[in-house]
C-alpha cells in the first residue's frame, strides 16, 4: 500500500501512540481488502459504543485510545449507547448506566459530537462523492443510497481509527469502479407503506451486489425504512433508487438481471399481528426519528387523553432533548414512553413481551434475533391509529 509521508509519519507515532495505533489498524484492513492507498475522509462516525455490546474489552480500547492522546481530526458524531440520556424510560433499562458514561465521556474527551443516534446525516448531510467512514449499516446505505457519498460498512473500531487518522483505505464502495448496478429490481405498486420494513428485510435476503430500484419513489422517510432493514438482513451498503440516488455516483453494467418484487414476496417477513392476551410492544424509531416523523407523531397524539393502553415506546436522537422538549413532556404526560440516544437493538429492556409492532424491518429483524420476541411490521401511521383505537 502506497502511504504519503504524512501518513508515514503517523504510522512511526510521530504523532502519538494513539494515531499510530490507528493508522495501523486502518492500514492492516485496507491490505487485507486489497487497497492500494490511503483517502482522507470529511466524516467518521462511530458506532459499537454500546456498553452493552462492547463490554470490558470495548470500554478499555476506547479508554486507552483516550490516554494515548486520541484526538478526532474530522467532524465525528456517535451512535447511540445503551441507555436513555435522559432516565426517564420504562423500558429501556439503565442498568449500565455507569459503564455507558464512562464510554461517552472517553469520546466526547476525544472531541467526538455527542450526539449519540443512528441517523448522522440529521446532523451533516454529506455531498455527493464525499469520503465518509461510517459504521452503522442504516446510516452507510443512507449516505451512499440517497445522498451519493461513498462509504464502506465500517466496524465500530475502523470507524474510530478513522476519526483519529482522518485517513480510510481505498477499498470497496470508496472506489467507483465497485459502485456497479447489477440487478434491476421493478416493485409492484401495490406495495406501499405498511410493507416497506418488510421490502427491506426480502432484499437483504435475497439479493446480492447492488439492486437498483425502479419506478417507485421513495421519501427519505420511507428510504431509510426499506434500506435500514435490507442492511440488517443482508450486506447492502447501496441500494442505487431511481430518480434519488445521485447519477454521478454509480453506474450501470451492460448486464443487468430484472427482478419483480410482488406483495406476496413480502408476506412471510412481515408477521402477524397480536393476538388478544399477548404482551405486546408498539415500537417507532428504528433508525432513530427524522423531526418531521417526530412531528406528525406529536400532532397525531397532542389532542388525545392518554394513550398508556399500550406500551409504546419512541427513540430519538439527544439533540431532541433541546428542540423538542415541550413536545416531548406533552408525550410523556399522555403515557409515551420517549428514550433519548439509545435504541432497543443495542439496549437492555426492562420488561419482557412476546410481540412488538413496529414499522422497522431492522427493528423486526433485531427484537427477534437480540430478544426473542415476534415482529410485526405495518406503517407509522397505522401504529398511531392503532394505539389510541
């Protein structure tokens, strides 16, 4: 691998151990992918902060990353912890509370964005062809998807190097020649909202290389329910939308397999709904909430008495914590539970139940593989009018 004298000089810890260590671990994955140099990046961001995922080993990696002198040298925002920020949840535990501080407080030392959700681009759209390294599967097919920047599916720990280096190896989605459109895939039009999780959930399954989807126009809001959930269940990492994914950030093979997607396709993956005498969970915001969903939640409810018939939790990004805050305490005092920086996937739950509804297909996938517990998919808006019906 090619290595400019500045990244020669950080590899020999002339600037620090921190960076050194790092740039060696970017450098040792780059090889290994076959990356032939290094590419400096606009934004890293750093998922597998999760105490309860990460643990000892991850708390003491980040520690000692924070004592070698660690310092992020790009914008750099964080994905949620294990805990609501606020502690005001019922259902999210905060049992590791304590642990999940301590990993906070390393990055946030390291000059990292506390802003602790799924979804950086609310933070920092990227431009088309900017070098990112993000983890968290959602927010990279995201980026690359809909916005047309270029970023592998970076592990929490490369996502970090990332940061401290400002370096990523030339490998994978980072090189243009790999962003190749290899299958067409045309939707029946009849699916629509309540099945989009499960859209996603079929495509991670059962198609391979990049897809592209045709003559069905997706809102950011149903994008990132369809492409978060094909990340969870497959590899994806772009999923090229037509009419959205900018034209300059990929192409087409001479070669290109048509595939037809019918509602029946989709009808294994999304479940069936509860049944009476179930213990039942209604869950939106996974990925966390885009404002305007936050919003159309928030107008739905505002007027209704209470709505605690149901558990029915929202997560959210911590910024919401500030510029919703009224809204948020209108929620609460009606019976919503609201959890603030953290999500299920990467949490403890305090109660057990044996269904959630959900509009998540990556929600769908995790609460099944992480807690056992059955999905059932259907729309935001059909979660709403089924908690206050």
């Amino acid at each position: 691998m090619y290595l400019t004298r500045e990244q020669e000089k950080m590899l020999n810890g002339e600037y620090g151990w921190a960076v050194a260590k790092a740039l060696e671990l970017i450098v040792k994955v780059g090889e290994y992918l076959g990356a032939d140099k290094l590419v400096p990046i606009m934004h890293a961001h750093v998922s597998g902060i999760s105490y309860k995922n990460i643990g000892e080993p991850g708390l003491l990696f980040i520690k000692e990353l924070f004592r070698g002198g660690g310092i992020a040298r790009v914008y750099t925002t964080i994905n949620p912890g294990c805990v609501d920020l606020m502690g005001s949840s019922r259902i999210i535990s905060n049992e590791l509370l304590g642990k999940q501080i301590l990993v906070n407080e390393y990055l946030e030392k390291m000059s990292m964005k506390p802003t602790y959700t799924c979804i950086p681009y609310l933070h920092r759209p990227p431009a088309p062809l900017e070098r990112l390294a993000w983890g968290e599967s959602n927010a990279v097919i995201i980026a690359n998807s809909f916005y047309g920047a270029m970023t592998n599916r970076e592990g929490g720990p490369i996502a970090l190097a990332a940061a401290l280096t400002g370096y990523i190896y030339h490998a994978g989605l980072q090189v243009m020649d790999n962003r190749v459109v290899e299958k067409e895939m045309v939707l029946d039009q009849s699916i629509g909202e309540e099945l989009y999780g499960a859209l996603g959930l079929w495509i991670g399954e059962n198609i391979t290389g990049i897809p592209l989807i045709r003559k069905h126009r997706l809102s950011i809001y149903d994008a990132k329910i369809v492409l978060a959930a094909s990340a969870a269940s497959g590899s994806h990492g772009l999923i090229v939308l037509e009419n959205i994914t900018p034209q300059n950030t990929y192409r087409i093979s001479d070669k290109v397999e048509k595939i037809s997607v019918d509602v029946k396709d989709l009808r294994k993956y999304r479940g069936t709904p509860p049944s009476v005498g179930e213990e039942v969970l209604f869950y939106i915001g996974c990925p966390h909430l885009h404002p305007s969903e936050f919003m159309f939640i928030y107008k739905y409810l505002e007027k209704q008495e209470h709505v605690n018939k149901y558990d029915f939790l929202l997560t959210i990004p911590r910024i919401y914590a500030e510029i919703f805050s009224r809204e948020i305490e209108v929620l609460r005092r009606k019976g919503v539970d609201i959890a603030i920086g953290t999500c299920p996937v990467v949490s403890v739950l305090s109660k057990k139940y044996d269904k959630v509804v959900t509009n998540s297909g990556k929600a769908a996938f995790y609460f099944k593989k992480i807690h056992g517990i059955e999905p059932y998919i259907t729309s935001l808006k059909k979660i709403v009018e089924m908690i206050i019906s």
